[in-house]
C-alpha cells in the first residue's frame, strides 16, 4: 500500500446495513414447509428474472436439471428452473419451513405464455421509466417482471434513499389494470440482476455463482494485503469486491499457519524479521540486521513452543 492509497476515504465502499430492509436477498420461499420426510427429494432452483435460488421439495418423478416448475415465491407463484437436486445433510437448510413445494412441472402453455410476459415487460418497463420522469422521483428502474400464475407486476428498482411512489402506483394500476407491487432493492441486488462482466473478465460472482450476498469490509481488503484505491477493490456496483468475501476464510486460515510480517525468527545463528508475506504464492520474504534478504516457502516453517522457525527438513529450500 502506498501514501495515497491510505489517504482516500473508501468508507462508502462498504455494505450498508440497512439495504437488508430493501427487498435483499433473503429466503424466496412463499409457503414453506411444516414437516419434511428425510427422503424427499429437494432441489435448487433459480429465478431468472432475479437470479436469486431457493430450496424446494417435490414428491413426484425425479427432476432433471434444467427443468422448468411452478413454484411459490416470496412474491407470488412462479416459473423456477431446477439447478440441481442437493444433498440433505449438506447444502439444504435444516427448517423446513425454508423450503416451499414445487407444485408441479411447466408445461408448453406455461413456457408460452412466460415468453410472451416477456415481451409485456419490455414495453412496462419503458413506460414506468416515463412516469417516473413525470413525477420526478429520485430512483433507478431496474427491472419488471409479470408473475406467471398471478395477477401481478414486480418494479424493482434502487434508490439513495425511501422513495414516496404512491402517486407512481396509482398511474401504473390505472395502465396495467392488475396488481401493482414496487421493491426498492439495493446496488448489490442491482448487479445481481442485471449480471454483467467484472474486472476478472467473467461474469459477475453475485449473477453466476452465488446469489447469497454477504457483506464486505474493508478490513477484507486489509487483511489480504490490497491497496486501499477505491478503482482496484470495488466492482461496477461501487462497492467492494464480493471475492474479497470469498477469499477472506482462505486468508485467515492460512494466517493462523505462517509466520506473520514483523515476526523475528532465528535462523543459521541470525536474527531474521518477516518484511513480505505471500499468502496465494506461499512465499515468505525476510531481511537480517545485515541487510541479507532471503525467500522461503511458507511450508518451510514450524511452530514450536510458541515460536516459529524454520525445520531442519525444510532449510535446503531456502534460497537467498
């Protein structure tokens, strides 16, 4: 890390807790549950217009994936693709009343009819963004969706602060004629739904990999030895990395098993001082009071007695 980096203030980069209350991602099931017999089966499914996954059961013919069902959701019932069938003990939650029962497999008239709610949405979502300039409201559209089995029409969308749409929904009723329902999410969810490339080049981790977005820190960034510049450590969402998140139980449990920066050991008679830790290279750098520098594989040490050295197995490794 360099003078400039510390200097910034990357506060705003951090997850702020209060976007939990905007419709976030939280369990998407709409009738869970009351008892689950151990050999059901239960599968992950996925939303497509979210992108958020959920656990349900279904007693029927085995799933395959790629299956298109009916399902309950938090907002109404819906079409969800089946990801996987998982295992019980292992990545399904323990309650039952966090899994919702698939009810049964689409059919042609549900995919058709999906289909044309599609094109529906394209043409809501031009005409909500109008009356939002009409009424000059300080929110983003990001999103409609027509639930498949229900009368209604989702707008999510993200904003800086609540947003008084009353006046919004009474002109968006009186144009749909069905159930109106507005969902302010946040900028992660944002990204999350609208998927794009990140700085890796592959897709977005919250739009491909995990929905399940967890807050991150700026003591991640720290911790992995980053620079703290706001352009190197957020996403397009403009907060911080969600691999930071990801990678940050790899650090510290590889923290608990090397030597750590400043820490002195002695080595062939010499006090030597840890001044560059690589925890993804395994590489341990150390300067003597002489101002010799050597490179050892974190593997090299041992701790014994409560203090690190280097073992007798390890030291023709070490390389000047």
């Amino acid at each position: 890390m360099n003078d400039s980096d510390e200097m910034e203030d990357i506060s705003s980069l951090e997850d702020n807790p209060a976007e939990a209350d905007m419709g976030g991602t939280t369990i998407i099931v709409g009738e869970g549950l009351e008892s689950l017999a151990p050999d059901t089966p239960v599968y992950r499914l996925r939303l497509f217009y979210s992108h958020e996954t959920f656990f349900a059961a279904f007693h029927g013919e085995p799933l395959s994936p790629k299956s298109m069902v009916l399902v309950p959701t938090r907002y109404g019932r819906d079409l969800a693709q089946i990801i996987s069938r998982i295992e019980r003990n292992a990545a399904a939650p323990a309650l039952p009343s966090e899994i919702a029962r698939i009810d049964r497999l689409a059919g042609p008239e549900d995919l058709d009819k999906a289909r044309y709610n599609h094109e529906q949405e394209k043409e809501a979502f031009n005409i909500c963004k109008e009356k939002i300039a009409l009424h000059k409201l300080d929110m983003k559209l990001v999103s409609v969706h027509y639930l498949l089995d229900e009368p209604k029409v989702l707008f999510f969308f993200t904003a800086e602060s609540r947003v008084d749409f009353r006046d919004l929904v009474k002109d968006l009723v009186s144009i749909f004629k069905t159930r109106i329902e507005l969902r302010q999410i946040g900028v992660r969810d944002e990204s999350r739904v609208v998927g794009g490339l990140g700085v890796c080049g592959r897709g977005y981790c919250c739009h491909t990999i995990s929905d399940k977005l967890k807050p991150v820190s700026i003591k991640m960034a720290k911790d992995q030895n980053l620079s703290l510049n706001s352009m190197k450590i957020s996403g397009p969402c403009g907060r911080l990395l969600c691999c930071l998140a990801y990678e940050f139980n790899f650090y510290n449990e590889q923290r608990r098993i090397i030597p750590q920066e400043g820490c002195k050991i002695l080595y062939d008679n010499t006090a030597w001082r840890v001044v560059e830790v690589n925890v993804v290279m395994g590489k341990i750098r150390m300067a003597s009071e002489d101002g010799r520098m050597i490179q050892i594989p974190s593997a090299c040490f041992e701790k014994v007695d409560n203090r690190w050295r280097i073992s007798e197995s390890a030291r023709k490794e070490v390389v000047g």
